[in-house]
C-alpha cells in the first residue's frame, strides 16, 4: 500500500507543528513548511527518530518559494495550509503596508498553494484533502482585528467555493476554526491576567491545545470521505451564542 504524503505549512511552530508531527506519527511522509530558520533545532529533536519527513524553510509570499515546492514536490494526499500571521492594531491606524502582508500570508499563499496541489492531486488522481485554517475570528468580529477578520473571512469563503470546484475530483475542501489555542505548556503561567480575560468569554471555560486541533485535522483527514466546504469550529462555544 502506497504511503500517504501530508504537506504543512507553518510546521515549525505551535498548531502546525503538532499537526505534521501528528500526520508524522500515524506512518504518512510529512513535509514540514517552516518560516524561520531558527526553528529548524527544536522540530529535529523532536522527529529525528523519522526517517519519513523533509523540512523546506522559506517565506511563503514569495513566488520564487512557491515555484520550489511546487517543483521539488510531486504531490500530496493532504494539504493542511496552517501559515498565517496576525495584526492587532485599531482600524484607524493600519497601514497600507499591514494590510498588505497580511493579505500576502493568509489569504493569497493559502490560495495558491492550494491551486499548486490541487493541480497535482488531480494529474494523479488522488481523492486528497485540503485543510484550511480558520479562526472563530472567520466568523465573528473583534476588536482591533480588522485585516486579520478579513482574511479568515476570506478563508471560509475560499474554503466553500474551491470544494465545490474541487468536488468533481473527490478533493475535500474543509476549514477548522479555533479560538485562542495554547501552544505551549508554559503559556498560562506567564500569561494569566490576559488568558483569563480571554476564558471568561468561551462558555466551556476551557482553551484548546495544539494537539487537540492536530487531533481534529487528523481525523477529518482520515475519517471523512463525505465532508467538504465545511468548518470545524474548536472554540468552546464562543461563537454559538450568548
């Protein structure tokens, strides 16, 4: 039986490290898209034991990266498009230059990735799966967050129209949303007054871990052969109502 080859962007950190390493676990080859360099020591310490994973480190708004893994990846089961980046300033004073890179990273990599793999699953014939990372923030407001709502609005927007697209070609297109995940053990600890503020606010008073949305992707992945232009969302009840 062939093995499954699962792709992940922003895999140096955080949710889309937990997810590659997830995929990694469960026998599938893993590419690990990471940004920075200096995230390259901690994720080799903790998959070196692997044999089945590659890392490319490179800045995903940039056509030149693109073109690289586009031609030095043949294909893959599972897209999980997790890179993006935040701006938490008040409407009135985001720049040009803001709206811009955020626009870059979150919506126009997602985009194009996708395109790039699709193709690719397509010419191959392969039932895949595209996963695209959300936010409760793709479906409700906030303040100070207006490029970064945007662009999540934006992601669920993508995620519906490509998987009706995509359908024909038994390509699942889904998206998962979580509200304020911890991602790492020591986040509560130094970050209390502000977390709590924040947990006073999901009816379940309880955050998300990153395993847990690896947990989540993973079994959409796996599990669903039906599910597309969905949304998980894994935000303790935030946005179902008040």
């Amino acid at each position: 039986m062939r093995r499954k080859i699962t792709l992940v962007t922003g895999a140096g950190r955080g949710i889309g490290e937990e997810t590659a390493i997830k995929f990694l676990e469960n026998g599938h080859f893993v590419y690990f898209i990471i940004h920075k360099k200096s995230q390259k020591a901690s994720l080799i310490k903790r998959i070196k034991k692997y044999k089945n994973f590659k890392i490319f480190e490179g800045d995903l708004t940039k056509k030149t990266f693109l073109n690289k893994l586009s031609n030095q990846i043949d294909y893959c089961d599972n897209l999980i498009n997790n890179a993006a980046s935040t701006n938490k300033k008040e409407f009135t004073k985001v720049s040009e230059k803001d709206f811009e890179n955020l626009i870059k990273i979150n919506l126009k990599s997602v985009f194009f990735m996708s395109q790039i793999f699709a193709k690719k699953m397509i010419k191959k014939k392969i039932s895949g799966n595209i996963i695209n990372l959300s936010s409760q923030l793709g479906h409700i407001g906030a303040f100070n967050r207006s490029i970064y709502c945007l662009t999540k609005f934006g992601i669920e927007g993508l995620t519906k129209s490509s998987a009706l697209d995509l359908a024909k070609y038994d390509i699942k297109v889904n998206s998962v949303s979580p509200t304020k995940t911890i991602t790492h053990k020591n986040e509560e600890k130094f970050h209390k007054k502000r977390l709590n503020l924040i947990k006073k606010k999901i009816p379940i008073q309880k955050f998300p871990s990153s395993l847990e949305i690896a947990n989540s992707i993973y079994f959409i992945c796996e599990n669903s052969k039906t599910m597309t232009g969905s949304n998980l969302r894994i935000d303790g009840g935030w946005t179902a109502g008040k």
